[in-house]
C-alpha cells in the first residue's frame, strides 16, 4: 500500500514536471517574438548568483500614453496592460498605449502585461513597470556584460512574456561572453 502512494505521488511530482516545462516550451515556440531594447543596469547579485538585470525602454511609461488618463499615483503591484508595436526600422518594439484595463490590440500591436512598481528613477510623468522578464540567469562567472544589452522576448496571446534570448552587441549572450574569456 505505501509502495502504490509513494509511486502515485512520485508520478504526480513528475507529470506536474513535465507539464510545466511542455507548457513553457510551446509557449517559447508559438508566442509572437519581439526585440527589446534595453538600458545599463548593474547586473551582479553576490547573495543571488550570476545573472543579468535588464530594464527596458519600454519599462518607463509616460503617462500620456495611458487611457483613460489618471491623475494619482499607481500603488505598486497595478496591472498594466501595454499595447507594443513595432518603432521603425531598427527592429525595437516600443509601447503605444496603456491601461489599467486589458483591451485589445490594434492592428500591428501586441498586449503585453506588466506591474507597476515604484522606482526612484520614475517621475511625475511616468509610470515604472516590471514585465517579469528583468531578470536573466547566466553562467557563472559571465554575469557582468560590457556592451550593448538587447533581448528577444516571445509574447503570449494572454499578454505575458519570457525571455527566448539575449544578446550582447547582436551577438547571443552565451557566445559573446565565451569569445570575451578567450
């Protein structure tokens, strides 16, 4: 009897496993691929390990971009709903509008949803938002870039995003660091 619980809950374990990482695969696979533009942040965490924080251009967003437009501070932890589309030719996706409310997207546009968080770097006219794609674990050692930081990220139709890759100088992020120790 306690050998059929032990298995069942050990086959539970494992296909919670395997769903989780079959869920996130197809996610990667089918979700619509953006190139974001970001912004130098310091990137070691000591207590942490070895990864890269990333803020973007598109994580500050002005004010008048939000609709209906508000007057008060957003508490942090407001979702944001932001429409992305494509800025010019250079390939970045920039932010068009925004919302407390989720809405849908105009011809073009992705939904993307975020966050607001506080930010000692926000001013009265705009609002700092958290993507849940800020964060970029690394090899060790490899953990502190020195170059131009942009990433390709994959958007679910739901609005939540995840990291496909990094690059550093438009080089993948794995590569560019190997041919910097060299």
């Amino acid at each position: 009897m306690k050998l059929k619980l032990f298995i069942l809950v050990l086959a539970l374990q494992t296909a919670w496993i395997l769903g989780t990482v079959i869920q996130q695969e197809n996610f990667l696979h089918t979700g619509k691929t953006v190139l974001l533009e970001t912004r130098p942040v310091d990137p070691r965490d000591p207590l942490r390990g070895d990864f890269v924080q990333l803020n973007y251009q598109i994580s500050n967003v002005p004010r008048e971009k939000f609709s209906p437009a508000f007057t008060n501070k957003l508490p942090a932890g407001t979702k944001i709903y932001v429409a992305l589309a494509p800025a010019g030719t250079n390939g970045f996706w920039e932010v068009t509008r925004a919302s407390e409310k989720s809405f849908a997207p105009e011809n073009g546009e992705i939904l993307l949803r975020g966050k607001s968080q506080w930010n000692w770097q926000n001013l009265s006219s705009s609002v700092h938002v958290e993507y849940g794609i800020e964060k970029y674990f690394v090899a060790e050692g490899t953990g502190n870039p020195h170059g131009k930081l942009t990433v390709q990220a994959a958007v679910s139709k739901t609005g939540h995003a995840s990291i496909k890759e990094v690059f550093l100088d438009d080089k993948p992020y794995a590569e560019a660091m190997k041919a910097a120790g060299e």
